[in-house]
C-alpha cells in the first residue's frame, strides 16, 4: 500500500504475471500444410491458374526457378530446416568467416577508381576517405593511374589506415612495387601494412582471351606473405562470368575453380595450404535480387571451407569483397540504379562480404561525379549506421528460406566447380571455350527473359520516361577486351531507345481505343509502356464516339501503325470493322493488345509475356527509323 498526502491509502498495482512459455500465435488454433493447400488451391481456381479438376499439388504453380534451375517455393517450414551451418567463425563458415562478423566493425566501404589523371583521382580519393570510405580500389596502369604515378594518386592518403586494393592487369608486379616503395617512403612498418595487390591472371585471360601464366603472380605471393603478413597478392575474380550473362552457380563454381588454380601455384611456390589461402581474395558480384545474393556470399564460403578441408588446411575463412553488379546497371533512367544497388549492398551485407563496393548510379554512362559518388558512400552509412544491418551476426541465419536457397546454390555451385575440375581446371575450360559457351547458354535464356519482359528492368523495359533528360558523363577506358562477352541487361532496349533517339522526329504509334475509357485505359496503358520501351511515343486519342472518329484520330496522328485497345468484349463486336477501316486509311500494320486470336486485318498482338524486343525492333523497321 501507498499513502500520498491528503488522501487515502491507494493499493499498488500488481506486476503481472508472466506465462511460463511464449509461444508465437498462441491464441490461433494450429492449421496443417492441407489447410493452407486447399486455400491456395481455392485462389488459383478463382485466377484461372488451375482448373476444377487439377489433380496436382496447387503450390506447384507458385514455385519459381533460377537461372541454375533451382526451384524456390512459395512456404518453407520448420519441416525444411536446414542443419549443419555451424557457427559464426568456424567451418564451414556459412554464417560468417569470422566469430562477431561485422558487428565491431561495419564491413569495409571500398570505393572504385578509374581515372588516368593522378590529381583527379587523388581529389575523388580523400573525399571519399572524408566521407567514410574505408578502403580504395585502385586502376593502374591500362585504363588507370600510371604506375609511374601512384604516389601522387595517393598523396595524404593514409593507406596505413586506408588500405589499398590494386587492379593493375598485366602491370601488377610494378604497380605492386610501386605500392611497397610508397610505403617504404612512408617509413611504415611492414607489419602494418595491409593492401591486396590485386594478380589476378585467370581473370585477366577471361577477360583477354589471352592466356597469362600463374608462377609470377604466386612467386610474388610468397615472397610477400614472407615480408608483408597483412598483405594479400592474389584476387580471384567472378565478375567476368557474371557480367559473360552466367548464373550464380557458374559465377560461383568458375570462381571457386579460379582460386583451387592458384591455390595449386601458391604451394608449388612453397607456401603451405592456409598460407596460400591467406594470399586470396574473392570477388564476386551482388545483385538486386537480394536473396539470391545473400545465399551466394554465405555458399561461397562453405564451398572454399570444404576446398581447403580437403586440401589438407586447417579451414581458413574466405575473404570476400562484393561488387554491385555492372550487369545490372542501366543507361537510361539510371537513378533507378541508387535502388538496385541499396538492394544489392544490403543482399551482399546480410550475406557477411568483408568489403563492398557500391558502384555509383551513372558508372554505365560513365566516370562518375561528386554527386554520385557521395551517394555511393552514402548508401553503405544508412544501411550500417541508420539501418543498423551490421549489428547483428548472419541476420539471414536460421530462416528456413534462406537456408535452403544457400545449401541448394552451393551444391549447384559445386556441382559447376567439379564440372570444371574434371576438365583440367579453370585455364583449360578458358582456353577451349567451354566455359564461354555454358556462360552463353545463359545468357540466352536470361536474354529471352528480359525481351518477354520476365525479367522486367524499371525504367527501361518497365514505366519508361521518354522526356528524362540524358545524363552525359566523361567515357571511362574499356580496357582489356576480347575474351569473355560483357553484357548489361538494359542493353537491348537502350539500343532501341538510342535508334528512336537519333531519329529526326519522334517515332509514333497510335492507340485506336475502343469503347470508354473505363473498358480501354488497362490495355492502353500496357500498350503504351510497351511501345515507350523501344522510344515510341503512343498517341492516345481519348474515346473516340465511332469508327469514324477513330480513323480522323489515326489520320491526324501522323503515323501509319495503329493498336486496337479495348475489352475482350469490344473487340468481339468492334476490332473487326475497326482493324479494315485503319488498314483503308492507310494503317501498313494493325495491332492488338490481348493475347492473340482470329481478327481478320490485325497484324500483330502485345500481350504479357511478348516477345517485346521484337515486337519494337518491328515496329521501328516499319516506320523507317534507321
């Protein structure tokens, strides 16, 4: 009891009581998997996806599959646990390659470089190390700084506390003599340094088709790992089979294949088996599909534990650094590309990368500016600052979904890994192009995807903006070309747009509706979305009242293609009358948009899942845009 003044005694209220077990949904009586089958069942009768006498499992409608054929469902249980993964630290380092992850720390912003001009690069460099960039990746020689010019490029950089990652192709024995004469300038202790050198010959012949042989690089390992212990020498890169078009699965499995090389080299230039893997760097690509990512960085890591278990080491974790898919990235619309990349970051944190390089919005156009530049850096701040996503070891860990995809991506992944081995190794599956065809084999069914719109890319593809103002940056250097293909998925379309572009009037269809607007608007707008895609402005006439005030529209529209929109309805009285009166009046194709059917004068059909690069390739051969 409590007494306050001037009043009577009042009883204290009592604590309540907790349950002795919390049980989730406790208050809901328990259903089945049957129970959820039937009403699923009874949604897709009701969309027309299965009919009354459909005998099979309805849930099977809803699985949808990678490009590695892996099959995602659409519920996963407490049935579909998966064991095994271990703890965070220790093998097979599925949920991290170390014990606290990146809680301590964040995991290292690592910004990219490509630029020949020394003070230009050197200026970009320490605004980013002022806005929270940790760690620098570096282009010298071929496209980049010259070597002879490194210092400069890295004038009041602290690369003792900013370590530097070098890309230097062909040159990285001088470029990486260059770095330690930096460093010896700078009287800094060679056990203090950290940077990774960047030899990468496995990938430079996948991007050359040349080959380029591995002793050199796996010599300088040695010596370095001898003097310089926090330096690594060798990068095994996934980039040029993910931007080749490949699946994850190959990405991954070409990847791992690139490291068991140089693993081999490294001990043959008498490193043992943990050291050799200590001198490896993996990169690989992060992309929007953020769960896909997450599952790839974490199988990465249980397929190199189970490399150097049976390699005979003690089960060193792997070092990764994720970069935002170039693939992914689009010309056109391209602040579309701040979103895929916060998704890709996010997908490539969840998934424990030790350093991620967000790469700026307009590095398909382009260099990129302070502005695209800061929102790079940015990106990492509000995911590990804002977001919190670093607080917590392997976030992703214990999700039943999550789980399956890693364990199902790692075993595809090692069944490519094996595929390649059985074939005398990476350098053997370059040199004889088998890879390159299994990477193409790929990318025509990701190619078939993108053009039915499958795979659909905002702002191009999907909800174009034919009045967006083109950004124009300064060209970076391709260099090193002539082996593997590199392909962005925006591509195809954004050459359509270029055509549509260059011509000396804008490109125009016009969208004969049918009936009013409440029964035609659906269809023309997927028509016109369609038609902006490929640069093709839709002209929409409103509701005109009759045939006749249908064809004054098209004959005012200044084109000589029309697409009939309308109901199912109005196209069974209407489209008919309609598609011959166009045609009279000079219309060369008639369209229609809805799946096709039997109307007499109608040339063409827009429908989901077209061919919607070769109904615009079309379209613009018709009206002469060259």
């Amino acid at each position: 009891m409590t007494e306050v003044a001037g009043t009577e005694s009042v009883p204290t209220p009592a604590e309540p009581a907790e349950p002795e077990d919390l049980v989730l949904a406790a208050e809901f009586p328990e259903v089945s998997r049957e129970q959820w089958r039937e009403l699923v069942a009874g949604v897709l009768r009701k969309s027309g996806a299965i009919d009354e006498g459909f005998e099979g499992l309805p849930e099977s409608k809803l699985v949808t599959r990678t490009y590695d054929g892996l099959e995602i469902q659409p519920l996963y249980t407490a049935d579909d646990t998966i064991e095994g993964t271990g703890f965070p630290g220790l093998p097979p380092f599925v949920r991290s390659a170390r014990p606290e992850g990146s809680v301590t720390t964040g995991w290292d912003i690592r910004a990219r470089y490509a630029r020949r001009e020394a003070k230009a690069t050197n200026t970009a460099v320490l605004a980013d190390l002022e806005g929270g960039v940790s760690s620098i990746w570096l282009r010298v020689g071929a496209g980049g700084v010259p070597v002879a010019e490194l210092a400069d490029a890295l004038n009041e950089v602290y690369v003792e506390l900013a370590p530097v990652t070098l890309d230097a192709g062909e040159e990285y024995e001088a470029a990486s003599a260059a770095l330690f004469e930096l460093f010896a300038e700078r009287e800094i202790p060679a056990s203090a340094v950290a940077a990774t050198l960047g030899a990468d010959p496995i990938g430079l012949t996948a991007r050359t088709g040349e080959a380029h042989p591995l002793a050199p690089a796996a010599e300088l390992a040695a010596r370095v790992a001898v003097s310089h212990p926090k330096v690594r020498t060798i990068v095994a890169d996934g980039l040029p089979f993910h931007e080749a078009g490949g699946s994850d699965a190959q990405e991954l499995g070409a990847t791992i294949a690139a490291g068991v090389a140089y693993l081999r080299a490294l001990t043959e230039a008498g490193l043992d088996v943990d050291a050799a893997a200590g001198q490896i760097e993996f990169r690989l690509a992060a992309t929007a599909d953020q769960f896909l990512t997450i599952a790839k960085f974490r199988a990465a890591r249980r397929l190199w534990a189970r490399v150097t278990e049976v390699s005979g080491g003690k089960g060193a974790g792997m070092r990764q650094h994720a970069v935002t898919s170039p693939a992914m990235l689009t010309q056109r619309d391209p602040w579309v590309n701040m979103l895929r990349t916060t998704l890709a970051c996010f997908g490539a944190g969840v998934g424990g990368a030790d350093a991620i390089t967000v790469l700026p919005f307009d590095a398909a156009i382009g260099q990129p500016d302070a502005f695209s530049a800061r929102i790079a850096r940015n990106t990492h701040a509000v995911l590990l600052e804002e977001s919190k996503l670093a607080g917590v070891i392997d976030p992703a860990g214990g999700s039943w979904y999550v789980e399956n995809l890693t364990d199902d991506l790692a075993k595809a992944a090692w069944r490519e890994f094996t595929a390649i081995e059985a074939a005398d190794g990476i350098e053997a599956e370059l040199a004889s192009g088998a890879l390159a065809e299994r990477l193409a084999e790929t990318w025509e069914k990701r190619s078939k995807r993108l053009a039915t719109r499958r795979d659909p890319i905002t702002g191009v593809s999907e909800f174009p903006n034919l009045t967006e103002k083109a950004v124009v940056r300064e060209p970076v250097e391709t260099v090193a070309d002539g082996g593997l293909p590199r392909h962005r998925y925006a591509e195809a379309f954004e050459a359509l747009r270029d055509r549509a572009d260059a011509h000396p009037s804008r490109p125009r269809v016009f969208l004969a509706t049918l009936g009013p607007v409440a029964a035609h608007t659906a269809r023309a707008s997927f028509a016109a979305n369609l038609f902006q895609a490929g640069g093709i402005e839709a002209v929409n006439p409103g509701a005109p009242e009759d045939v006749d005030g249908i064809v004054a529209e098209f004959r005012a529209g200044d084109t000589k293609i029309a697409c009939l929109c309308g109901s199912n309805t109005s196209y069974a009285e209407e489209a008919a009358d309609v598609a011959k009166a166009l045609k009279d009046a000079g219309a060369t194709s008639v369209l229609l948009a809805g799946k096709p059917g039997d109307y007499p004068d109608v040339t063409g059909y827009l429908y989901a899942g077209c061919d919607a690069l070769e109904v615009l390739t079309g379209t613009l051969n018709e009206l002469g845009v060259q």
